[in-house]
C-alpha cells in the first residue's frame, strides 16, 4: 500500500497541543512498522518553519524523498468569507496534489486545522476515488454547539468541516467513546469507525524524585507541600470551578495539608479570572499554585511528586492527562463521562462531574485512605500499559489495509462517477419555514451532500440551517430558471401546503425528480388557483386528473366548509406525476393511492424510501421534567402535532378520561401543538374544562422545536392516532420512536406498515377499549415499556437513518 498523509496536525498551531503530538507519535510508529508499506508525508509550505523539523524527526524512520511539499494560494482562514472562495480552490489543489502521489489509501491524522490560519483540509472535495481516512478526535463543538460555536464565522467553519468527515470513507477514533459519537452525530456506519486509541510518551514514568528535582518544583512553581494536580485547561467543560467548589468542602485538615495545582499555560494566563471563581467557592489564594507553562519533563516530574490527579471534566475525546498521570504511577481519579471511563478503567476511581458533592467524596476517600490511594496508584501503571503507541499504530495498519481492500473489490460497482459529485439543485422550503418538509430537508442535506455538490433553491426570505449556511449555495426560483443548464440533476420536494406552491410551475419548466411526501396535493392547487397564480388552476387538475364530474363538485362549492371537502376529496396531482423524471414516496401507502386513482401500473417505477429520523444524544429526561415542572413521579402521556378531528385527538382523551389513568394523580395527558380553532378545538377544551382531572390535561399550543424536543425527553408514552390519510408519513411517530418512547397507533395510511413489534399498534377503526388496553398495560408494565421503546429504537437506526435513506436517494435519482 501506498499511503499518503497529511502532516499539518504537526505543522499549524496544533503541534503544542496533544493533536501534534499524536500526530508525530503516531505516524513515527505507523513508519517504524510499515514492513512493506510505503509511506509519503504531505506537508503544507505556508508552514515552512515546521519542514525541517518534521524532515529532521523522520530522518531515520523514512527516505529523505518521502517527504513532498505541496504550496497553495492564500489567505485560506476560514475567519473570513472572502476567503471561501480561495480556500475551495485550495483544498481541489490539495486533492490534486495528493492524487498525483498515486496513493491507494490517504490518511488525515487532523482535520479540524486551524480556523484563522493557512491549513488547507478537505475530503473527496475533487473526487472520490481514492480512499481516505481521518482521525477522529472528538465532536465536542457539534455536540455543544450552543457552547462553541456562538461566533458565526466559526460555526459555518466548522459546519464545513463536519462536511468533509461525513464524506470520510474511514473513521480512526482515539476512543470507543469518540467513535460511538462518530456513529450518532454523523451517521457513520459501525464498519467504518475503528478505534485506534491514544497513548502517551515514554518520558512519563514513575520517577523517585531525588532532592533537586524536588528544589526545582520548589523554584519554579512554588510547590513545598503535598499537592493536588490538575491539567484540565480553560475550557468550560474542563469543569475548574466544580473542583474549586470540590476542594472548597473538603474538611480543613485536608485543605490545610494539600495545595491545589493548575498546571499550564492557559489558566496561568487567566489567572485573575480563575482566583476569583476560586474566591466565589471559598478558597484563599494561598490554597492554589499557578504553575504557568510547564515543559514534558517537568509535566512528569510534577506528576510523579503529586498526591493526586483529579480530572472533572464533563466531555473528552480521550483525556490524554489521565493516562500520562497513570504512566507516572499517580494515583488518578475522573469524570464517569465520554472517554474518560475506558481511559481510568476503574468503576470506584471515577465521580459525577457535575456533582460537587461526589467529587469532593472521592478526593477525601483516596487523600484519608493511602491503601486505597496505593491501589489507584498500582492500578493505574498496569491499566496504562493497555495504551501504546505502538498498539496504536498497529490498529491503524490493519484498518487503513482493510479500507484499501474493500475499495478494491468495490471499484468496479461505484454507485456515482468518481471524477467528481454530480451538481444538484434541491427545490425545497427550508428552516424557519414552519413546515415539517423544511425540517426534513434539513435533516437530508447533509447527507445527500455525500453524493452531490448541491445548491439549495428556496423561496423565501432566509434559511437558518446551520450546515446550509455552510456548505450549499442558496437561491431562488428565478434564478434556477437562469442557470438549470449547469446542473446535472433535479430534486424537488413536495407537500401539500402553500409553502410549495411555486414548484409547480419551476417542474413544469425543469423537470426533476418528484419526492411526495404527501399524495395529495390539492392544498397547494387550490392556493394558487385563489390567489390568481394559476387561474382556473383548480378545474383544470380535477379535470385533468378526476373527469367532468369532480370539476362539477367543484363548481357548486359555495362556502369554506364545502371548499375543506372538495380539496380533500381529489388528490390534484397528475401534472405533477407527468412531468416528474421520477418519483420517491415515503411508504407504500402512497403507491396504493396512485394505483387507486390512476391504474394498476401508476406507481411501478416509484422509489419507496423511508421518511429519515435522526437518533440524537441520549435525551436528558430528568432534566427535561425538571424544565417543565414536572415531577419525578409524574407519569406522562403525550400526542404530538397540530390537533384536528383528523388527528383523533377527542378519541384519545375520551379515552384517557375513561380509564385508570385519568384517576390517578401522578398521571398526566399532554397535546404538544397548537389546538384547531374551529368548534372542534372549542369542544375539545370545554370537555377538558368539565373533567375533573382537568389540572393534569394540557394542550401546550403551538410548540418551538426546542419545546417540542424536550416534551420528548419528558414523556413516558407517545400516542399518535389518525384518519383520513392522504399518504404523508407522520414525523411525530417517527420523533416518538427515535426517542424510544412506547408509542401507541392505529393502523391508518402509512403507519399500518409499522412492525407490530416496534409500536402498539391499533386496528385503523379501533375502539375506545383497545386504546384503554394499550395505555392502562404500558402505564402499569414498566418492563414491557422500556421493551417497546427499546425496539421502536432500534427500528429507526435500522431504516429510518439519514445516512442509509440518503444512500437510497442517490440509488434513485441515478
């Protein structure tokens, strides 16, 4: 194999940090142990100061002629958006660079380089034929993006960057727990996350400091007495100032014997902000030492002269202090989150970050218990032995081989051309648009971008949508119609709302594939026909679609009610289906309607690919109650989406009223949407008014996506009942069961294709009894319930992932 690496982890700012050393560490390994391999290393010329260096360091592992140098245009940073244009002609140089190395497999041991300065890195930008693999060090910006990504410049940076990971075809985690967010966050296949894992230098091992080493500490960093040891840095999540609260309870006899130490650079240079977070838990100055910048070989000798190691913080990629500490034989107790409990591995040496309570309990227990400290100790140099570089870079070998040969045997059986990603319009509404297809294209995009370079075609004042802003270009219709000869294919979204009506005659003009995700269009006919964009536009689809006798219903329409019924009745969406180049449904449904309407081989050659739902972070139930005021003990049944006699809302709370829960004051029934403003909605709030559990049944209105995402995390039971499909997919059950809800249906329209295994699923003309069955047993069958929602899960991971659903999109269209 030839590979080809990317050594900027090693030339950009980084090569101070943990990420340069890594990089070198590792890639010094990887080339100790290439056998037959051969090994180039790519570095970046506007970082010349670090090529001499890096040539110096390989000098012995690699022939001098391993070493290339490519140079592009800048500026690159990703700071600035005059920039972007640049920076993508940079990374297409780059990729061309490393394509003339005719390497069979690229490595990126750091993708996320440098957002102000010149690191050009990108994946499949030009093409993908040539397999590549990156490191996967953490997600903590996506994951906390309120936290990290407030700067806009930042965030469409880094949004970009997330791009290019999607499109990795390798994924080399520094830990089970980064490569398990691999999986989550960015939809990768398990296959294709192999974790490599960090280790640490040699330089740290236990030392038996002898009198001037223990004069230096004294001279440099005023350490003269026992210490406390932390490395964590500034970062918020690195929890300083839970351990200063930590500290702070813990009893005066341990305060007055331990210093508390904040090794590095950065906290020395936020001194004063540290002191007083210091000051607001109870400490003196005269408690904490401020090491300021400290080199390896003192960092090892201050891990070997402290008494403890305590490491707070609430989210890791790895956690690189822990396992040097552990190296030098320091006892070391951490955070039980992310990486950190694989790194420690030792339930009892771990505590919740967030509770001060617990983490002062487990610094007492080892500081008041020397055979339990002794213990860590011994444990900790066996269980840092697990961590080598040399295992490191063994793993890599083998993933990196395995990745070159499964690209090998599938070379012939490409899904799209590898020169380059076909250029695709995508007509869609997109976030704020409060429609739920904004929301799903949304969800889409990102992952069909694995495919295709995609402009986003909308019409509306702005989008919103963080990886929109990023990586597609946005425009209008007029402009589609100016520049539809520069794409190579058409996707057009369609649902039965105004918010789609100007498709209709862009398709017309641009034919595309159709993706319906509701059959019926009328709403959207209607609309135009009323407001004068398609006069007679109605008639003329019923006619066209429906014969004289549906265009005669429509003439004798004479009031609001008798228009509700006449554009429910016809679905109006025959041009649409004629001049679409495909189409894609979300359900079979859909494909018996156009059987139903237009002939028994309407819909032979429609696409049935399921409505995508993507499995977030575990969800924070306690919280989410907490949030909401609700009790611990409460028991929370919810139904999701507007409320409407379609929605069988009045069936599910007589039924509700009818059963035990109704009498049990720790029940709750919650309507997470807006109520319909008609006599419906006013007969469904005077029934709640008259029931005397009226204080325990709400109906929350029209509900934000944040409230909507924590009235999930805070429900016990979902409950989503229908009529009158007209073949759309319910997002709300499929939201239901990506949050692991036990989640009761009837089986109407496309949730009668719901594994009975994954759902309760009700006959589609049910009785009131059946729904008391399904929510009187769940309520009562705590096991049964956590079955259920453990299986509707695993059925959305199973088909409903956006990875997965995109790939079948791509299938489509080509």
């Amino acid at each position: 194999m030839r590979l080809v690496i990317d050594m900027q982890g090693a030339q950009t700012a980084s090569r101070f940090r943990g990420i340069g050393r890594y990089t070198l560490s590792l890639v010094k390994e990887m080339a100790r142990q290439r056998g037959e391999h051969e090994i180039l290393l790519a570095l970046n010329a506007a970082y010349a100061d670090t090529i001499e260096p890096i040539r110096a360091a390989f000098a012995d592992l690699l022939p001098p002629d391993a070493i290339k140098v490519y140079e592009v245009p800048s500026p690159v940073g990703g700071h600035d958006a005059a920039n972007d244009a640049r920076r993508k002609v940079a990374e297409r140089m780059v990729e061309a660079f490393f394509s003339s190395l005719q390497p069979d497999v690229i490595f990126i041991p750091s993708l996320f380089e440098e957002f102000g300065g010149e690191a050009v890195t990108s994946i499949h930008a030009l093409h993908s034929a040539i397999p590549t693999a990156v490191t996967l060090h953490d997600l903590i910006p996506l994951i906390h993006r309120d936290i990290y990504l407030q700067d806009p410049a930042m965030l469409r940076w880094y949004y970009n960057k997330i791009d290019h990971l999607r499109r990795a075809d390798l994924l080399l985690a520094v830990s089970a727990a980064s490569g398990r967010e691999g999986v989550q966050y960015l939809n990768m296949p398990e296959s294709s996350v192999v974790t490599v894992a960090n280790a640490c230098d040699a330089h740290f091992h236990p030392i038996s400091l002898n009198e001037t080493q223990r004069a230096h500490l004294v001279t440099a960093y005023g350490i003269d007495r026992p210490f406390i040891m932390n490395t964590g840095g500034t970062d918020f999540r690195k929890n300083i100032d839970g351990l200063f609260r930590a500290f702070a309870s813990l009893a005066s006899s341990l305060r007055n014997t331990y210093a508390l130490a904040l090794v590095g650079r950065e906290v020395f240079d936020q001194k004063n902000h540290f002191l007083a977070l210091a000051k607001q838990a109870g400490l003196q100055e005269n408690e904490l030492i401020f090491t300021g910048y400290v080199s390896d070989a003192d960092l090892a000798l201050l891990y070997n002269a402290c008494t403890l190691l305590v490491f707070p913080s609430w989210h890791e990629g790895f956690g690189l202090p822990v396992l040097e500490a552990m190296a030098c034989g320091t006892a070391v107790i951490a955070a039980n989150s992310s990486s950190l409990p694989e790194v420690v591995g030792r339930q009892d040496a771990l505590f919740t970050p967030r509770d001060d309570v617990t983490m002062a309990a487990k610094m007492a227990e080892v500081l008041q218990n020397p055979e339990f400290r002794q213990e860590l100790e011994r444990h900790g140099l066996e269980q840092a032995k697990k961590f080598s570089w040399p295992t490191s870079a063994s793993r890599a070998w083998a993933a990196l081989s395995h990745l070159q040969a499964e690209h090998s045997t599938q070379k012939g059986a490409v899904l799209l051309p590898a020169a380059r990603r076909p250029k695709l319009a995508f007509v869609s509404p997109l976030p704020p648009e409060k429609t739920g297809i904004a929301d799903y294209s949304a969800e889409l995009l990102p992952e069909l971008a694995r495919h295709y370079d995609i402009t986003v075609i909308v019409q509306q004042a702005s989008v919103s949508d963080a990886w929109v802003q990023a990586n597609a270009a946005i425009h209008d219709a007029a402009w589609l119609r100016q520049h539809a000869h520069e794409f190579d294919r058409v996707v057009y979204q369609f649902g039965n709302s105004p918010f789609h009506s100007h498709m209709f005659d862009l398709l017309a003009e641009i034919p595309g594939m159709v993706v319906l995700h509701d059959f019926y269009l009328s709403w959207p006919v209607w609309h135009r026909d009323e407001h004068g964009q398609a006069p007679s536009g109605w008639a003329r689809a019923l006619l066209a679609g429906h014969s004289w006798s549906a265009v005669c219903e429509r003439m004798n329409v004479t009031n609001w009610p008798e228009v509700v019924e006449a554009v429910t009745t016809y679905p109006c969406n025959l041009a649409v289906l004629q001049q679409a180049l495909g189409v894609v449904v979300h359900s079979g449904f859909s494909r018996q309607l156009a059987m139903q309407y237009y002939g028994a081989h309407a819909a032979e050659s429609w696409a049935v690919i399921p409505h995508l739902r993507q499995i977030g972070e575990q969800a924070d139930k306690s919280g989410a109650r907490e949030s909401l005021n609700l009790l611990p003990e409460d028991f929370v049944v919810c139904s999701f989406g507007g409320l409407g006699d379609s929605k069988l809302n009045h069936r599910l709370l007589d039924a509700w009223l009818a059963s035990p829960l109704s009498k049990s004051a720790s029940c709750r029934l919650v309507f997470v949407g807006e109520n319909q403003g008609g006599d419906y909605g006013r007969d469904l709030t005077h029934k709640i008014a008259q029931s005397l559990a009226k204080d325990r049944i709400v109906i929350t209105g029209w509900a934000s996506e944040e409230t909507y995402r924590t009235w999930l995390a805070a429900a016990d039971m979902g409950v989503q009942l229908r009529s009158l499909s007209r073949g759309e997919t319910s997002a709300a059950v499929l939201d239901c069961m990506a949050y692991g809800l036990p989640t009761v249906v009837n089986a109407h329209g496309s949730m009668a294709e719901l594994p009975a295994d994954a759902v309760w699923l009700l006959p589609d003309a049910f009785s009131n009894a059946q729904i008391i069955e399904a929510i009187t047993t769940l309520w009562q069958d705590a096991t049964r319930r956590t079955a259920l929602g453990a299986r509707a899960k695993a059925r959305i991971l199973s088909h409903h992932n956006p990875r997965r659903c995109a790939d079948q999109y791509a299938e489509a269209i080509e």
